[in-house]
C-alpha cells in the first residue's frame, strides 16, 4: 500500500511538474526591446556586409575579407573567442571582370554572369548563337561537327507565365500560407532541393553545383550532353537562369577569373555564460552568398540579425547563465558544408558523440530573407511547443503568432536537428524572396526592409536569452 501511494505521488508530481507555466523575463525583454527596436545597429552591420564587402561566395577574397570584419566587429561589441576556424572545401573563385552584348542583327547589351567555379576565357571572342534541342545520343548525332566554335544556348524559349498572387507576400495576405505553417505535412523521402543560380558557363568548365552550365540526360545514363559539348569544340554555354530568355544571333563574350586554393571558413564568437557556462544555446545564418549581387536577403539578413543578438546583449548589460555562441557558416549554398564541419569537429555523431553535444541545449537560424519572423518551426519536436507559447506571447504585438509544427529543410538547422540538438528555423514574412531577390541578380541592400531587420533581431534575442536562462536543457525529440 506504501508502494502504490509513493507510486500515485510520484505521478502526480511529474503531472504538475509538466503543467507549470514556463516563466518569462519580462525585464530582460523590456531592455532588449529597448536596445533591438529603438538603439539598433542591424542596418549599418547590413551595409558593411553587403555595400562594403559582398558578395561572399564561398572560398573568395571577398568572403575573407568580410570574415575578417566581421571578427574585428563582434570583437569590438565585445563578443570573446571569436575565430575563423577554417574546413577542407577545395578551391575558391572570384570574378575578376565579364563582358556580354549581342551583335548580331543589332547591339545589345546581355545581362548576365559566369557561374561560380566556371573557366575564364582567354580575352574576347566573337561567335554565332544556337539552340539545339538535345536530350539524348540520337539528338545529339544531328548536332556532331555543327557546334565548334559556337555559344549554346541550353534551354528551350518558354511562355511567360503571369505570376499568380502578390510578389510581395506577407502572411497577412493569404490564409493559405498561414494554414500551411499550421499543418503537418505528410512524411515522404528525402528533402526539399536547393535552386541553382546562373547565367553563363564554359563548356567543360568547373561548375561547383549540381545542375552546372547545362541540362544532362537521364541520371546514370551513358550519355552525357555536358561532355558532348566539350568534345565538339563549345566555346560557352548560356543557362537562362531565371525568367529571361537569352537569345542572340551573335555574341561578344570575356571575362576573367581567379582561383585560390585551400579550405574556407565559418566565423564563431560568443558570451560567456554565468552559471551554466559549459551549457551552449548556439544561434546562426549563412555567411555566403551567390555572386550575382551583394547577397543582402541571402542571407547578410540573417547574419547581421544573428550578430545584433549579441550586440544588444552586451549594451543592453544581459549576461546569460548558458554561454550564447554564435556560427556564421561557410559554403551553405555549396550543400550545408560549414555547419557540418562544425557538427563534425565540435559535436560529433549520435553514433560517436563528443562531449559538447549533450551540453547543447538549442540552435536557432534565419536564412529566409528580410522579413520580419512570425513565429518559429518546431522541427517535429512537440515538447517545446508549451515552451514556445510561453515565450511568444510577449510578443504578440510583434506579429509573432506562428508555431509551426513542420520539419522544414534546406538550410543549417538540419545539420545540428540530424544529431539530436533542438535545432529550429524561424518562420518568415517572405516578402519578394522568392519572387525577386533569392539567388538573383537584385539581391541588393536597398531591398532589406529596416523596421523588419529590428524586428528579426529583437525576437531572435528574446528567444535565445530564455532559452540560455531556463533551468533545464531544452528537451530533445
């Protein structure tokens, strides 16, 4: 009878336990909104990251001289450990000078660019245009000996479609997008595929993304259409890229390129927790960026929001109990590279896990764009769902509403969600990112929406503070 009493009371205990509202610092948000909405820096942090030194494609002079400030930045802010701590990545490529514009039956000039990793050419060159339709061996036989010396063009011309709904989207604007954060998706396999960005390439050239200069047959199929080109003496391949269809009766085509051997970098930092210091809540975004402009919306938004959490921290006088630290991820558009390397050297695997993996309690990243965060995905993890509401209904005003249950994909949360780290992105206003600036040639600072920026940072910084101050980890899934 002694037994089922303390069994009943144990019970009981843990029911409550479970039931106690999660408790939030409503002074540690008052001083944060302070110093987030009305003190912010986000947008001069913006322009150094953008005007100043994008773009930041992975492995460029560029992307290390924008490490380098950024270092020097968090530093002054007086962030501590603060490194560039460097991953096999292979070699880096910088666009030195480009040059494009129709000749034939009339001068015009093309708006375009080589794809990243693509072979420069040796000054410039004059040669006609085609579009051959190949597919396949047999399409490719009525081409042979008719391509040398030749521009292609890789893709079919195509119908302009009218965009269906508004190009710049809040959820406001459609119930639909609301309704599709709120539900669970199906399971299915595999994950949802990046977009490749591009314009022109040489054929035969180093591509660093799948998808490269042109379209291949059949995947495991013998023939190859990307090789057919090579051999038959292509001097370029054009790739539409976006919507535009870049045809021409002739070209004059140069530009110039540089390499540069060896790994690339991610940049780390952080504040030193009180209490709990060797507990972590890490927070980060993707440091690199396409070449095609200064990388703005993708994703400087989300680095100089992630460095304004630190920021207003050490103004605003927060000093965490958990150590706060900071990852600015190299070669996340090459397929999520630098947060693995920081998964593979600092946390390990389930299998073979370090030390620190079991003292991580969360990481949060934004990579969607300028808009302002609407609420946060649960990656499939329904512990923290009472959590988050506790956390977010201070900032209802905020337009902070959103608790998606979803696992979404794509970007560096994956990498630390696939160990066991509650790993989470937050959800976005999406703006015109994906109708405008994402992997575009328009992804420009004057894009970035200021108040949104203040906003991203501010909710951001209220998220990690009570995640770094709670008494327990975060629980797992």
């Amino acid at each position: 009878m002694k037994r089922a009493l303390f069994l009943s009371l144990a019970v009981l205990t843990i029911s409550l336990s479970a039931q106690s509202p999660e408790p939030v610092d409503s002074a540690a948000i008052a001083k944060i909104r302070e110093h987030g909405l009305q003190k912010s820096q986000v947008m001069e942090t913006m322009f150094w990251l953008t005007d100043r030194y994008g773009p930041r494609l992975t492995g460029s002079k560029e992307f290390e001289e924008a490490g380098d400030w950024t270092v020097k930045q968090l530093q002054n802010w007086g962030v501590e450990s603060v490194r560039k701590e460097r991953f096999p990545f292979g070699r880096g490529w910088s666009l030195v000078k480009f040059h494009a514009q129709m000749t034939e039956p009339r001068v015009m000039p093309i708006i375009g660019l080589p794809k990243a990793w693509s072979t420069g050419t040796n000054g410039m060159f004059t040669a006609d245009v085609v579009r051959p339709q190949i597919t396949n061996a047999q399409d490719a036989e009525q081409w042979r000996g008719k391509l040398r010396g030749k521009i292609v063009l890789t893709q079919p011309a195509r119908e302009v479609r009218l965009l269906e709904g508004p190009v710049v989207l809040r959820y406001g604007d459609n119930a639909k997008w609301l309704e599709e954060a709120l539900s669970v998706p199906p399971a299915r396999a595999g994950g949802a595929g990046r977009a490749g960005g591009a314009a022109a390439g040489r054929a035969g050239g180093g591509g660093g993304r799948a998808g490269g200069a042109a379209g291949a047959g059949a995947a495991g199929a013998a023939f190859n259409v990307n090789t057919f080109y090579r051999e038959e003496g292509v001097l370029a391949l054009f790739d539409r890229g976006g919507n535009s269809d870049m045809s021409a009766g002739g070209s004059d085509l140069s530009w110039q390129t540089q390499r540069v051997d060896g790994g690339t970098v991610f940049v780390v930092g952080e504040i030193r927790g009180t209490d709990k210091a060797d507990e972590i809540v890490l927070i980060g975004a993707h440091f690199d960026s396409w070449h095609g402009a200064t990388g703005a919306t993708d994703n400087a938004a989300g680095s100089a929001a992630m460095m304004e959490v630190l920021r207003i921290f050490k103004t605003a006088g927060l000093r965490p109990r958990r150590t706060v630290r900071i990852g600015l991820w190299g070669a996340e558009e090459n397929g999520l590279i630098g947060s693995q390397a920081y998964v593979r050297e600092h946390l390990g695997t389930r299998e073979a896990p370090r030390p620190e993996l079991a003292k991580m309690s969360a990481y949060f990243n934004i990579d969607n764009g300028t808009g302002r965060i609407r609420g946060i995905w649960m990656q499939g993890n329904t512990a923290v769902k009472p959590i988050f509401e506790s956390w977010t209904r201070p900032l209802k005003d905020l337009g902070v509403d959103i608790l998606g249950p979803r696992s979404v994909t794509s970007t560096d949360h994956t990498r630390f969600d696939a160990v066991g780290v509650p790993a989470f992105q937050f959800v976005q206003e999406r703006l015109e990112y994906n109708s405008r600036t994402h992997h575009s040639n328009m992804d420009f600072y004057d894009r970035v929406q200021a108040e949104d920026m203040k906003q991203m940072a501010t909710v951001a910084a209220i998220f990690v503070w009570h995640a770094a101050n709670r008494d327990a980890l975060l629980p797992r899934k």
